[in-house]
C-alpha cells in the first residue's frame, strides 16, 4: 500500500490500514510510530543509496569503502584499529576484512602492526590513499549539499543529526 505525502509516493506498511490481519485498532500497534519509523528508514536509506551510486560512478569504490577513507583521512596520522573500523561501519569483522584486503589490493590502505600491542592492527592511508580520500570527502560534501543540505536546510540537518546522536547514545553500548 501507498500513502501520499507531500506530493511524493512513500511506501509504507502494507499494513496501515487494519494492522493486516484484521485486527482494526488494536490497541498494541502504534501505527502512527511504525509509519513515522519506516519513513525515516526510507529517506536515510534513500540518500545512502543514491551517496554509494555516486561514488561508485565516480570513484569506483564499493559500498563502505568511502566511508572507510573519510573516517581515516580524519584520523590521527590517518589511521584507526581495524577492530574500531568495523565496529564504527557497521560492518562484521570478516566483511570489514574483505573490505581491508580490496583497499590494500588497490595501494590506498596498509595494515600497521601495533608496536605497543601486538593483538592490535591499524588500517592506515597510503600517499594515494590520502588524495583519493581528500578527492573522496571532497565528493561527499557535495553530493550531502545537494542531497540533504538543500532539502533539509542546515537547521533541520543539525536537528535531525542532534535526534540521530540521542538515538545512538540510548541504544549503542553493552546490554541495549
């Protein structure tokens, strides 16, 4: 089912209009919150996918990897543990390892052993590495401005990030 908003089709649960299963109204389903949910998802997965295509066209780098050298390019001396990496992407340990393996195969990563703690392993930017995440973030800004920026404004971006770091604190961590 479809719902129109603002002039746009949003597909939203199937479900919206009796809970799908006959049961119209029951008190335990927040349609409203369940919709409310699926339309953030949409609009953030929405702009994620349109952000990768483009920097696949551009740059021919596969999912997370942009994001790998924007992080690392802000990093101190340009390189993090690959454990944090994973961790800060979202991404399991085996397919942040992949993801290592492609950016060392392609001259933009090495891996640095920790001299302090050998159980430790820092993905770091090579020279080349650098210029393609300068050129890399360079592309991210643009593309944000156009795609979240002029729709948003930079009031509602500060607000949406501010809402986005309230969710994260209440539900990343041990136990949540």
């Amino acid at each position: 089912m479809e719902r129109e908003t603002s002039g746009r089709q949003s597909v939203v649960s199937p479900h919206s209009a009796d809970g799908g299963d006959g049961r119209a109204g029951d008190p335990t389903v927040d349609r409203e919150l369940l919709d409310r949910w699926m339309l953030v998802m949409q609009g953030f997965h929405a702009t994620q996918d349109a952000l990768d295509s483009e920097l696949t066209e551009r740059f021919n780098l596969r999912q997370g990897a942009a994001e790998v050298l924007v992080r690392l390019l802000a990093a101190p001396k340009h390189r993090m543990p690959m454990t944090r990496l994973a961790y800060e992407t979202r991404m399991s340990s085996g397919g942040f390892t992949k993801l290592a393996d492609r950016l060392c195969a392609a001259g933009l990563t090495r891996r640095m052993s920790c001299d302090e703690d050998r159980r430790l392993t820092y993905l770091e930017l090579t020279d080349q590495g650098k210029d393609t995440a300068r050129a890399v973030s360079q592309a991210v800004t643009e593309i944000l401005r156009a795609r979240v920026l002029t729709p948003l404004g930079r009031d509602g971006l500060g607000r949406l990030a501010d809402a986005m770091r309230t969710l994260h604190d209440a539900n990343d961590g041990p136990g949540k």
